[in-house]
C-alpha cells in the first residue's frame, strides 16, 4: 500500500493480534474542523459495531456517522444495494439452516432486546441469532452466539461470538467487530470467551483467540469516545476507501474547496500533518514551498518534499507530467488481457484480449458459463497469440486467478513469465493531476475520461440478471482495453520514447 492509501488508522493482522496505528493528522486537525458536525446528535449516540468496523477504514467515517443521521448520507449505487442484499441473503440462508432462537422485542428498543436476550441466555439455548448486548454506551448486535460448555454467571455453560461474512478471508476489522460483541458479551455472562469466529462464504469457520485482539479493541473503542465528544477532531482525507463511500459527495467538494493537501499524488497522514504544522496548508502553498532548511521544512526528508511539491504543482496543471525513463522496456509487440470478476461468487464473468496492445488493435473476448469453464476460456482466448507475446494486464487480479488455477493444472509456466502488470508501471511513469490507485483513477486523471461510460465495474455482477448482460459485459471491456491502450501510448510509450516535445509542454 503506498503512502497515499495508507489509512488514518491501519489495522494490521499480525501473528498474534493487531496493530492499531492512527494518524494523528486524521483525528487532531491543527484547527477544529469546521464541517463537522455539532456533538448534539452524537452524545446520545452509542457506540456500535458498525463504528469499530467503519473506524478501520477511515476514522472521519466513523466520526460522520456517530455525528450524522442516515438521511444526510448520500443514496446508495444500484451495485452497491445488489451487494448488500447478496451479504443479507447469505446471512439468512446460513442462519436457516440451524436451529437458532431470535429474541423478541419492539423494534429499536435495545433494553427490551437486552433483557430478551438475557433470558435466552440463561435458558441456555444452543445458538442465538441477532442478540442484543447492550452495555453503557455500547450496543452490539452479532449475527450468532453459541452456547459452550463451562461455568459462568448464566450457569454451567456460556457463550461466544460467531460473524457470518461474505468474505473469503477474515479481515483486521472484522475481528475487531467479533471481539468489541465479546467484550460485551463477557460482561454480560461474567466470562471472557476463549475464542471468537468468522464464519466464510465457503462455510469455513476461522477462530481466533480474543486475548490477542483485546488491547486493540479497547483502543479502538476509546478513539470513537473521542471522535463522538470532540466534534471536529477528525477530517477526511483523500484515499481509496472514498471511492465507495456514502460520504464522498460530502467529504470531496470540501477538500476541493480547501485545496486540501491529500489531494495531491504521493501524499500521507504523516505528511500532510508535517507540512501543515510548517505552514504549508494547501495545494497552492505546497507548490510554491521553498523550505529554508530541515526546520522549515519539519524535519521531512528534502526528495520528499520535493516530489510532492512537483506533484502539487502537476495537480494545479490538472494534467499528468510524463517522466523520459528512455531505458524503460518498450513493449511493442504486447498484448492487452483484461478480466472483469465477480469477487462474491470467487468468478471471471468475463477475457477481453486487445492484440496488438493498441486502440486500432484486433478485440475479442470469452465469456466463461461457470467457474470451471475458466481456464478452458482463457488458454482458448489467447491461444492464437505468438509465442513470447508479453500479456500486458493491470493490477493483481489476472496473476492471482492464474496461480489458483495453474496449481491444479498442467498449466505452461512460461505463460506467467509472460505477465506484465501495467498498474506499477503508469504510476512510475507519471505524476498525476490526483491520487492514483485504481484503474479508474488512471483513466480520470491520465486520460481526462470518464472511467464510467460503459458502465461501473462493480455493476458487473449485477448485469448477469439482466436480458443483455453478454452486451454490457462486452462493452465495458472494450472500453476498459480501448483505456489501457491509450494509457498505454500517452504515458509508458511517451515516456519510454521521452518525447521531447511532451517535455518542453510539461
Ligand atoms: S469520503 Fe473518504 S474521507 Fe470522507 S468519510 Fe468517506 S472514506 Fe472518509
């Protein structure tokens, strides 16, 4: 993860635990943060999962909906709803199929559900579905509890978390979500489970021990006391996490306003802080900021500065500033291979191959019907290539589908070798006008077009239950080869090639 997608607060997985580390430029601006909110909705707000959850992903999110009601977030894409039921409906169908006991109260009455549950409990049900764990400021609603032998203040059992996710791996958050319902749920039964769980998609169930999680859950939980009694102690900050997010009509416009510092390609929480605290406040400041020495300039390394003063300046042009790397490999005879997946389903719904590597190149796609139709697709699709075709593709999904089918497969590894992944290439061969991590962030402010036209890539799962679903898939990877071709040609040929009149324009 580079510098600029670095989040507020990174939850790290490590070992035996988490690491915690949190920005100190996300969560103590310099100045109040004016757009924040007032505390008068929030000091009534209790702390929930979703905050511990949302909190990972960045602290200004957290802090919007401890300060927020919902109706000031903005609706949700038709993709993203598609997701959401989809994680609904598995939660639904997994809990189904076992036999568990819901409490039952009047809707948002939290006590009446506490007390609901309380007596589930010690009646010793083996598996509750939506408990209600309610202590102090703190509400917790986990998918499932289950019952376990050994004494506690219930009796001769207790019980312990279980979260059911659409993930196929656990993630830093989620456990952190798991342990912040244990700690209620130990207070609750007057025992601390050994252990907490995720249940998968596939159906695995991942246990993990709380002991490990617990000091980084309290730090968590104790950073959104803050958050919610000191409006204006977070802000946003320009980064990935803001391309999904039901706040960015609220966060991006105010960033823009101020020429905030993230805007700018290359920088960090860290950073922006520094350059703050020296005086350095916006984009305008940073690309004119000429530090008299290591003090003036807070101690940051002299290149940094200086690359992120370029970067400022290129964010003013609004135009990406090719750099001449004359030694970079050409890549000529290439070929363009993309895939559109569908990340809940582990499915490629959709090769797209561009030969040679260009926008007047030859196009053609495969469309696999199931998940074992997969490589068969591919190795059809680019079967006809010349031998030795570099497969140009953008960032890791290509390369990580063909190692989990080439290991169960007579795959030809000289196929890999022949993989050159463009997403680390653009970055090095540019600045550009505005943080780039996705592919389309590349398109928007390396090519100054709209990533969107041919439809949202997210949306790809969803058009399978449309009648012209084989249309749309074909017409988003034509658009998106036709945008790596051209990225292709502005930025890596014409830096490889440093032409000079690209130079003189920069
Ligand atoms: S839009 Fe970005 S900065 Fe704002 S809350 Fe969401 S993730 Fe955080």
């Amino acid at each position: 993860m580079d510098a600029r997608n670095s989040p507020p607060c990174s939850v790290n997985r490590t070992g035996a635990g988490l690491h915690i580390g949190i920005a100190a430029s996300s969560l103590a601006p310099t100045a109040p943060n004016p757009d924040t909110p007032a505390a008068s909705v929030a000091q009534e707000r209790r702390i929930t999962g979703t905050h511990v959850y949302s909190f990972a992903k960045c602290a200004h999110l957290a802090a919007l909906d401890l300060h927020l009601p919902r109706s000031e977030r903005r609706a949700p894409h038709p993709w993203e709803e598609f997701a959401a039921k989809r994680g609904r409906d598995f939660e639904d169908d997994y809990v189904a199929k076992l036999d568990a006991v819901q409490p039952e109260y009047p809707e948002r009455d939290f006590e009446a559900g506490a007390a609901a549950t309380r007596e589930l409990l010690a009646r010793g049900v083996e598996l509750v579905h939506q408990a209600v764990l309610h202590r102090d400021d703190r509400l917790g609603l986990p998918d499932l509890l289950r019952r376990r032998e050994g004494r506690s203040d219930l009796g001769e059992h207790h019980y312990e978390v279980l979260d059911v996710k659409t993930s196929g791996q656990t993630r830093g958050d989620q456990i952190l979500q798991v342990v912040f319902y244990t700690q209620l749920l130990a207070e609750l039964q007057g025992r601390m489970p050994a252990e907490g769980a995720i249940i998968l998609k596939d159906g695995r169930e991942e246990r993990f021990a709380i002991a490990d999680y617990e000091a980084a859950c309290d730090e968590v939980v104790a950073e959104l006391r803050r958050l919610r009694d000191e409006p204006g102690r977070s802000r946003p900050f320009l980064q990935m996490a803001c391309s999904t997010c039901y706040h960015d009509q609220r966060c991006l416009p105010q960033l823009r306003e101020r020429g905030d510092l993230s805007l700018v390609h290359g920088m960090s929480h860290g950073a922006r802080a520094i350059l703050e605290q020296s005086g350095c406040t916006s984009v305008e400041d940073l690309a004119t900021f000429h530090p008299d020495g290591p003090r003036a300039r807070g101690n940051l390394d002299a290149t940094l500065v200086r690359r992120l003063r370029r970067s400022a300046q290129v964010t003013l042009l609004g135009k990406p500033l090719v750099e001449a790397r004359p030694r970079a490999e050409r890549l000529d005879r290439a070929a363009l291979v993309h895939l559109l997946t569908d990340p809940y389903a582990d499915r490629v719904l959709a090769f797209g191959l561009l030969h040679p590597a260009s926008e007047d190149g030859e196009f053609s796609f495969a469309l696999p019907e199931s998940h074992s139709d997969e490589w068969r697709a591919f190795r059809e699709l680019t079967a006809g290539l010349p031998q030795r075709t570099p497969l140009l593709h953008f960032g890791e999904a290509l390369h990580r589908w063909h190692e989990q089918h080439a290991f169960s497969r007579e795959a030809d590894p000289s196929l890999e070798a022949r993989f050159v992944d463009l997403q680390k290439r653009l970055k090095a061969a540019a600045i550009y006008p505005a943080p780039v991590a996705l592919l389309a962030d590349f398109v928007r402010h390396g090519l100054g077009r709209d990533p969107h036209r041919a439809g949202h890539v997210g949306a790809a799962a969803m058009w399978l239950d449309e009648p012209d679903a084989e249309e749309r898939l074909v017409r988003k990877l034509h658009s998106d080869l036709l945008d790596l071709a051209a990225l292709k040609r502005e930025i890596l040929d014409a830096s490889a090639g440093a032409l000079p009149e690209r130079e003189a324009q920069a």
